[in-house]
C-alpha cells in the first residue's frame, strides 16, 4: 500500500461524509445479520443475561455502607446506590438510591454514562462524580453530597476532559484536567498537578507538579489513611515507567527511588516494590516489601514476599488493616495466600486462605485497610457461575451471594493444554465446550489479547455460554505472550519488535487445535478486541488459512499513524514510535492495513468499533473496511456511535453488539 493514505478522510471521526460512510456500511451489515431470523432471539437472550435481577450486585465498601452502581431493563444508564451489610445479606436488599443516571439524562438531554466516583475519605460525606457523555474516555466531573442525595450547588465542577481528580480535603482537590495549551501531554493526558481550593478559579490554583509533554500523564493523590496521612504525585513517563515522589510539608517533592519499571504501593509503614526488572539482586516479577521510613533514610534492605519461577507468576495483592492478601498464578491457576508482617515489619510469615479449585478462578472484590481485616472474594471457573464470599483474616468465611446458572452446561467440559509455538516455548490455552473426543471437530471460537501485561484467566462467561456454548459451540482462550500470566517477562517477550511472538504463539494454538481434532480450519473463528483487535489483523493477514471468520472490535490496525490518533501516543512503549525510522520499518510490517493485497484470500472479517471511542480511533476499523472492500475481500462493518471504547453504553447495545458477532461466526463457522 502506498504512503499516501487515500482512505485519511475516514479518519474525520464526526465528519460528513466520513459517518455517511459509516451508515451505509452500517445498513449493509444490518441487511446481513441484523435480518437473520436467529439474530433477535438470540439477542433477547443476551439481554436477559446482562439485564437480570438476579445478578451478584458487586459492592465497594465506604464506611459503613456498600456502594454498587446497577444496570437493569428498568434502569438502562444505571443507579447508583447503596445499603448496610445486614441488609446486603437478605436476598433482595433494599437500597438507597444516591444518583438515578437515567432521570439525569433525561432531564439534561444528554446520554451520560458512569464512570465512577472519588468519595472523601474518611468521612464519606462527599463524592466527585465522574460522567462520561456517551461512554468516551473523556468525562465531566461534579461534587455530589452523599447525605443530601443531591449534586452541591457551586461545588467543584469540571468541564469534559480526561481529567484526574481526588480529593485532599474538605475544601481542596489535586487535579489535573485540560486548562488550554500546554495542560496535556502528547497523549492526550494531563501534564500538570495542582491545587485547587473550593471557590477559587482553576486557573488560579497552585501549581504542584509538572510532567514533560512526552510523558503520558501526571497525577497527585492524598493518602488519607488516618495516622498516615501523605500527599504524593508522579508522572508516567510512557505505559511501563513511572516516577513518583512524596510531597513533603513544604512541597518539596522526594523520589521514591526505585527502577523506573517498578510498580510502588504504600500502605501504612510499609512500603511493597513490584518488579518488571531484576533490582537489589532479585529477579524480575518478584514482590519486596520495606519499611516506608526506611527506605527513605536509605535502607534497601528487602524483605522477599514473592519470588516467580518459570510456571507461577504475581497475579496482584490487596491490603487489608493488618495483613496483605497475595494472588498468584501457576499456569494460569490461582492460589491465595494471606501474609502478615512482622511487629517490626519484618518477618512476614504467610497461611493460605483459600482452596481454590483447578481450573478455576478466585479473586480479591473488596477490603477495608482503613478499618479491618474484613475481605471479599469472588469465585468462579468457565462453568461455575460466581459466588460472593466475605470473610475477616483468621476467622470464618460466609458465602454472601451466589450466581445462578445462565446457560446449560450438560455435556461441557473444561481442558487446559499447551501449544508449542515456532521458537519452542510452550503456549497455555483453555478449551470450553462438547468432548471432542465423542463428538469430532465443531465449530469454535478461539479469543486473544497479548499485549500490555494483561492476563487472561478463567471466568464464568454467562453471555459467551447462551450465544455460543449452549449453540454447540467450543470457546477458547488462548494465553499468549505479550500477557502477563508468567509475569513481566512473558509481556515482555513480545514487546515492540518482537510483537510477532504473540502472533506465532495465537496461530500455533490455532494449529493445535486442528491437531487435537478440536476444530478444522474452516469451523475456526478467532475474535479480539483493542489489542487484540490487532492480534485480529494480523492473523487476517499473516495466517488467513487458519481461520474460517475473525472478529475483530476497536482495534488497533495501522500501525505507522496509532500515535497520531487520540491516546495512540501513550502505546509507544508496547509496540514502539513510528516517527523513529528503526522502529517505523518494524511497525510497518506489523500493520495489517499495510499488509492488505489483492492477491491473498482472506476469511471474512466483522470489523466493529464505536463513533465515541476517545482511546483508539475509529478511523482504524473504517480504514481497513474500506482498504478490503477496495480489494474485493470480503467484510462486514459496524460502528456504534456511543460506547466508547468498551463498544456499548448500555444492556441494550452490548447485546446488539454481542448478537451481531456470534450470529456472523455461526454463518460461517456452522
């Protein structure tokens, strides 16, 4: 394809003609799947699905209620609510009602979305909501009181942004928001940190903190852990390399000195370092534990809380009062583990908390360090719908929720096997669906991502089970590098120039399952999104003969312009910087929309994405769309015009969005 991109013009994401373009290809892929007689059944049954009452409303603790933002038929933007944990116990709860996001709409005229809320510690008398209009990245921020139920007249307000805010104290907030030129960096992000006082002008406030236009952003946050508490800020120098310091009393900002790769959390007196890099003698991946203090005054002394091997990697931690919850992995298992320091801080010794059964899945929800040792734990596996437990470190636990079944499971087996790609490593994947071994090859469904450290463990997949599963179908999950489920050298092997190990490792488990009788090629789908919506590219372009369809949503397809294209600038560090010529020549061949030739057959392709989309850019799918109908390839297009980057706003556009794909796979693939 020559330089000279002529499909540029579809990158005008409100455009004229560039949204008339995307209502005709819109109208064609409707005529397609919209219009099949299996589309709105199966679509009522995804939505019976997202919509059910009878769901596990997941809470957050704040003092002494649980908070849970809903999303039901009744309540299609949701509401925010929340009740006591004597009440949380009974079967239908009943809630107190803070912020009714449908009535807002409605009363406003404007298709807000939620995206959260900063509620002040420790009080929890006031929240900073954040709205996102029409589920972008981008949002508005209001000052809500939780005792009136109301938002706070002339309390603090921010325009549309990708800002970040958090409360300092009753009268001040650290933000970083967009205030004109020079505010944000080149990705789109804020640059600078300030303090700002309720009733003064933003424009006013103290300057606290400034990053570099290249970093991706910077931030501020108060500690307000009582008797600890701290003000902190930092800078995100690109996805994987951040800095952060210690505000002193004067504001004199300290480093905490540590590798730039390094993830730093502070709890109380303690201090824990995450390693994506070896330091002070320990080998990547490994978790260490400090003195707060002492780490300051210049004590590196580490105290080892976790060391990976080749199988078992750091799947996260939680603080509770007294003790920090350890998730780990071991090929893509998990175990749980609760650790207790020492009264000096040293000498943490360590129990399990729970079993967990194999092949399954169990993973910290909730704690309350401010206060107790009390915990939440959701359980769950592909075929075990969640169950909610609530227990305190070293005393019983209770099951407060349990998930009824959503899809027949009669008949379904889960597997885990290993596929080994072209340099020899070995490749985990989770096959869900018929035995195979009675049954012979089917149709199946093979789902990736591979990027950005993120791991794919197991779930209870209630949509992909009525939409696919119950169908006859086989889901699976392939647990490539690039992801983090052998931590931090897993993410890193495919990094940059290195990315096609991600997409060996995909088209080997593609070829294993062939190999294994699961599938044949032209029963095999292969969907992802965002990232793995690249991962979809380039097996379109790189192993179309593997694959009888592919999926692929939001994605990242020309690699030569991501950085130019809304947060694209942030992704650097993962794939590398188009304006470097040594990198160029490597982005070049990674993109599939450069990849694209007449002279190749390729599998059909569902491309879909989201006018709204703030973080990858519509233009990628709409360019690929067109550059394959420009070939006589086959392809079918979808833009939702809300949603963001998740694709859908609501209940009622994610089961669109879930029917048009699995309706398309079973065309083909059936």
């Amino acid at each position: 394809m020559s330089d000279d991109d002529p499909y540029l013009w579809l990158e005008d994401i409100s455009g004229e003609d560039a949204l008339a373009w995307v209502a005709e290809r819109n109208a064609e892929t409707a005529d397609v799947l919209a219009a099949d007689a299996g589309f709105a059944p199966l679509k009522e049954r995804v939505r019976e699905v997202l919509d059910a009452s009878d769901r596990i409303p997941y809470t957050v603790r704040r003092g002494a209620f649980l908070y849970n933002f809903w999303r039901d038929a009744e309540h299609v933007r949701g509401v925010w609510r929340r009740t006591t944990l004597e009440q949380y116990r009974k079967d239908a709860p009943e809630w107190e009602v803070l912020l009714d996001v449908d009535a807002l709409a409605a009363a406003e005229g404007e298709k807000w979305v939620w995206d959260g809320a900063r509620v002040r510690r420790p009080a929890y008398d006031r929240a900073l909501i954040r709205l996102s209009r029409d589920g972008g990245d981008a949002v508005v921020v209001r000052e809500f009181d939780l005792v009136a139920r109301e938002f706070v007249a002339d309390g603090f307000e921010v325009p549309e942004a990708k800002t970040r805010i958090g409360w300092i104290d009753a009268d001040t907030v650290f933000l970083g928001t967009d205030t004109g030129p020079g505010s944000l960096t080149d990705s789109g992000y804020p640059r600078t940190v300030r303090r700002w006082r309720r009733g003064t002008p933003v424009e006013e406030s103290e300057l606290v903190y400034e990053a570099e236009d290249t970093d991706v952003s910077a931030w501020g946050y108060r500690d307000s852990t009582p008797g600890f508490e701290r003000d902190f800020v930092g800078r995100s120098l690109d996805f994987f390399r951040s800095e952060t310091y210690l505000l002193e009393p004067g504001g004199t900002p300290v480093r905490i000195d540590v590798p730039d790769d390094a993830v730093v959390d502070v709890h109380r007196r303690h201090l824990l370092v995450t390693l994506k890099s070896d330091w002070l003698g320990q080998p990547t991946g490994s978790l260490l534990a400090f003195g707060f203090d002492a780490f300051l005054a210049g004590d590196r002394t580490p105290e080892v809380l976790f060391t990976p091997d080749e199988r078992t990697a750091l799947a996260g931690h939680a603080w509770t009062r007294r003790h920090l919850i350890l998730e780990t992995m071991r090929d893509v298992s998990t175990h749980i583990e609760v650790l207790t320091p020492g009264r000096d801080g040293a000498g943490w010794t360590r129990t399990p908390l729970v079993g967990v059964p194999a092949l399954s899945a169990v993973s910290v929800v909730g704690t309350d360090p401010d206060v107790s040792d009390e915990y939440f734990l959701d359980v769950s596996g592909f075929l075990q719908p969640s169950s909610l437990h609530r227990g305190h470190i070293g005393a019983d636990t209770e099951v407060l929720k349990q998930a009824p079944d959503r899809f027949d499971t009669a008949g379904l087996t889960v597997e885990q096997y290993f596929a080994t790609s072209p340099d020899g490593t070995r490749v985990p994947y989770f096959v869900i669906g018929p035995d195979h071994t009675a049954t012979g090859p089917g149709p199946t469904l093979l789902y990736g991502y591979g990027g950005f450290e993120v791991s794919l463990t197991p779930y209870y997949g209630a949509v992909t089970g009525r939409a696919w599963l119950e169908g006859g179908g086989t889901y699976v999950i392939a647990n490539i590098r690039g992801g983090g489920e052998y931590g931090p050298d897993w993410h890193q092997a495919a990094l940059r120039a290195d990315r096609p190990r991600a997409f060996e490792d995909f088209a080997a488990v593609a070829e294993d399952l062939v190999a294994r009788g699961i599938t044949t090629p032209d029963q095999l789908g292969a969907s992802g999104g965002s990232n793995g919506g690249l991962l979809m590219g380039a097996m379109l372009t790189r192993y179309p003969e593997l694959f009888g369809a592919i999926v692929a949503q939001v994605p990242l397809l020309d690699m030569t312009r991501f950085h130019k294209l809304l947060a694209g600038a942030s992704w650097i560090a993962e794939y590398g910087d188009p304006d470097d010529e040594t990198d160029l020549a490597h982005l070049r061949e990674l993109s599939p929309y450069h990849r694209l030739t007449a002279d190749r057959s390729y599998p059909p392709v569902l491309l879909m994405t989201s006018t709204r989309d703030d973080r990858v850019h519509p233009g990628h799918a709409r360019k690929t769309a067109a550059r394959l109908r420009e070939l006589g390839h086959p392809v079918l297009f979808h833009e939702n015009t809300g949603g963001g980057h998740a694709g859908a706003g609501d209940n009622e556009q994610a089961s669109h969005n879930s029917a048009l794909v699995h309706t398309f796979l079973r065309r083909h693939l059936t």
